[in-house]
C-alpha cells in the first residue's frame, strides 16, 4: 500500500485555491506548510495589504497582465486590453513577460 498522497484537483484550481491551502497551512500534496514560510508570507502580506492603492483599472489591469501573459500569446492579449479600453502592453511588459517565450 503506497502513503503516496495525491493532490484532490478540486482544492488545486481557481483563484482562491493558494489562499485556502495558505491559510491552513497545509500543501497541495498534504505536506505542512513549513511555519518560518508561513511567516514571511503573512509579513510581507501585511505590508502589502498597508500600501495605497492607485486605483481599481490599474490593479485590474495589472492582474490581466500577469496573469493573461501566462494564458494568452502577446498579440492577443494586446488587442484584448486595447479593445477592453486599458492601455496596451508596454515595452517593459513585453520585455518580462514574453522574452522568454
């Protein structure tokens, strides 16, 4: 009999599925979460959560971009934000995100 334990894909996707195994401290394969990570997380969280804010459309643009350039090749992605009235990719974005690709 193999102690081999196996990630339960329901508690492995979505957007909230990090935050819950963070906050019970416990990994995707069922290891714990050791606690000195568990702690520099939540510090630099909390400083996170302290910093002002430049307005929702720059943080909704931001999170498409980070995470869209995972999904979404360049030129798609492009005239999806340009379509969808944000500002296009910049040259530093491009840069980052789509050098390598």
């Amino acid at each position: 009999m193999s102690t081999e334990i196996t990630p339960n894909p329901e508690t492995t996707t979505g957007a909230d599925a990090i935050d819950d195994a963070i906050a019970k401290g416990i990994d995707f394969d069922g290891s714990p979460i050791p606690n000195a990570k568990l702690e520099l997380y939540k510090k630099v969280m909390g400083l996170e959560a302290g910093r002002q804010r430049s307005g929702v459309s720059n943080t909704m643009r931001s999170r498409i971009v980070r995470i869209g350039a995972k999904h979404i090749s360049q030129d798609e992605l492009n005239q999806m934000l340009t379509d969808a009235n944000f500002a296009p990719l910049k040259d530093k974005e491009i840069a980052f995100y789509y050098s390598g690709k």
